[in-house]
C-alpha cells in the first residue's frame, strides 16, 4: 500500500465558528485571523494506492459553483484536485473509489464537474469510480435539517445516484477492504465516517471533522457548525485519549499547516505530540 497526498487548495471561514465559545484569544494562538476575523483552512484529502484500487478519501469542494458562492470562501492557493492527482501520476478516470467522510460541500464538491465548458450539464469527475458513504447519512444529507442546509448541496450528491456510482458501506462491517475500516462519528453531522488505514506498521486515522486541525485537540474547541456539539466532545475525548494511547497517526484535512500529527497524554489531558509531514514515516 502507498498513501499520497492530495491538496486541492485553501479556503476561509469565520475562525469564531470553527472555535463555538472559545474565545478568540485563545483559539488565535494556533489560528490567526485576518481582519475580517477569516482563518485559512486546508482541503487536503488522501489518495490509497492498495493493488489495482485506487481511493481516494474526500474530494474538496470543486469548481462548479458560482462566483457568490465561492466569495464567502475565499478559494486560494495553487494546488487543484487535478494537478494534484497528476502531479502524483495519475489523472481522474484512475480513481476506482471515491470514499466520502460526509457530504458538506468542502468534501464532496469536488466529485461532480460541469461536463466540458458548458455549465448546464453535470457529470461525474471520476467516471470509474464507486462513491461511498452510507445509507443513514445519505437520508440525513439530502432530506436536511435548516442547520445544514447551506452544507448539502444537491448538485454535489443526486448525481451519484443518477449516474449509478453510489454505493452505500455497511456500518455493521465498517470496512471498505482489508487495511481500511472505519468508525461513525455524530456530533459534526449525522454518521460522518472516519478512516482506520494500515500503513508501514501504524494506524492512520484521516480525522476528517472530527479533528480539523491541531488546534482543535483540547476538548472544549468545538466547531460552532457541529450539530451535536456535546456528542463531539464526548467522540472527541475517546479518540483522543485512543490515539494518544496506541500512537495513531492523525492525518489532518484541514490545519493549514501540518499534514499530520501524534498526541500525547499529559495532566490537562491530550495534548499535541509531533507534527510532521505523510512522507516523513518513510
């Protein structure tokens, strides 16, 4: 197995509603704001190479939205999902799976595209692939509830099913393959999926949202877009004190910094161990 990593590209967001009610002066300290009180975040997403698979994990959030919408975001950066790809070796029609942590836009908007230079017809960016999520989630994403309505995007989700390349993973099983489980998280979103990959004799945990970054690791720091902000401490607190205790390796979709992470436990708790960079475990 090989890992790669994916980046397409930077966005912002109101660092007040990635922190809830920790105050800015402390959230600040790991992620400074601009003036306008917007911190950069990361879509970094994480490409499996296992045998004749290819996986990708998460999409980012794609090219197909209009100029208002990508105002509030702030889209930056020079990477893409495609140089991206190509820059590892690979175009889009390699991808044999597309693995879908949730369906917020700034994780799956990438797996839909405008069909050439029209911007009428839609069509799936990786034609070969099977997308996964789950059944319970895909109910929760496209019958939503007004506090996630902005994050669920039609045109991003209905055409996986339309075209026939939506498969649902059984979370009795959680696994996608040998080497590739994973857990169910609801404090964020209802049933978002975080991978449990094995790699080079450590456990890789793609943190998705339920870690965004480093300086969500002390328990209180609980993004003002989780639904069930208590149900995420609760997740939070026992993947962290997991992860601490058997070394995983946090691989981080959204710090703008650090690509991964080890946790340590100390008297206040969790706290940070090391970041480092995927090819640094050689």
């Amino acid at each position: 197995m090989k890992l790669h990593v994916i980046n397409t590209g930077f966005f912002k967001l109101d660092g007040g509603a990635m922190f809830g009610v920790v105050p800015k002066v402390l959230w600040s300290k790991t992620n400074p704001s601009d003036e306008n009180n917007l911190c950069t975040w990361a879509m970094r997403c994480l490409l499996v190479e296992s045998g004749n698979r290819l996986i990708l994990i998460d999409n980012g959030i794609g090219e197909k939205q209009d100029a208002k919408f990508f105002s509030h975001y702030y889209l930056h950066g020079e990477d893409t999902l495609e140089k991206s790809l190509q820059q590892k070796g690979f175009s889009f029609s390699d991808i044999s799976d597309n693995f879908l942590t949730h369906l917020h836009f700034d994780h799956c908007g990438g797996g839909v595209r405008y069909k050439g230079k029209m911007s009428t017809q839609l069509e799936m960016t990786f034609r070969n692939a099977q997308y996964w999520t789950n059944e319970e989630h895909w109910i929760w994403a496209t019958q939503p509830n007004p506090r996630e309505k902005a994050s669920f995007l039609k045109e991003n989700m209905l055409p996986m099913q339309e075209s026939g390349q939506l498969s649902f993973l059984d979370l009795k099983e959680k696994k996608l393959m040998d080497g590739f489980e994973f857990f169910t998280v609801d404090g964020h979103t209802d049933k978002q999926m975080i991978p449990k990959i094995s790699y080079k004799g450590h456990t890789l945990v793609f943190a998705a949202d339920l870690l965004p970054s480093i300086g969500h690791i002390p328990l209180p720091y609980v993004m003002g877009y989780d639904t069930r902000p208590l149900i995420t401490m609760e997740e939070k607190k026992r993947f962290l004190e997991e992860a601490a205790k058997k070394q995983y390796i946090v691989f981080l979709e959204h710090d703008s910094k650090n690509e991964c992470c080890t946790l340590k436990m100390t008297e206040k708790g969790v706290r940070l161990d090391k970041t480092f960079s995927l090819n640094e475990l050689g």
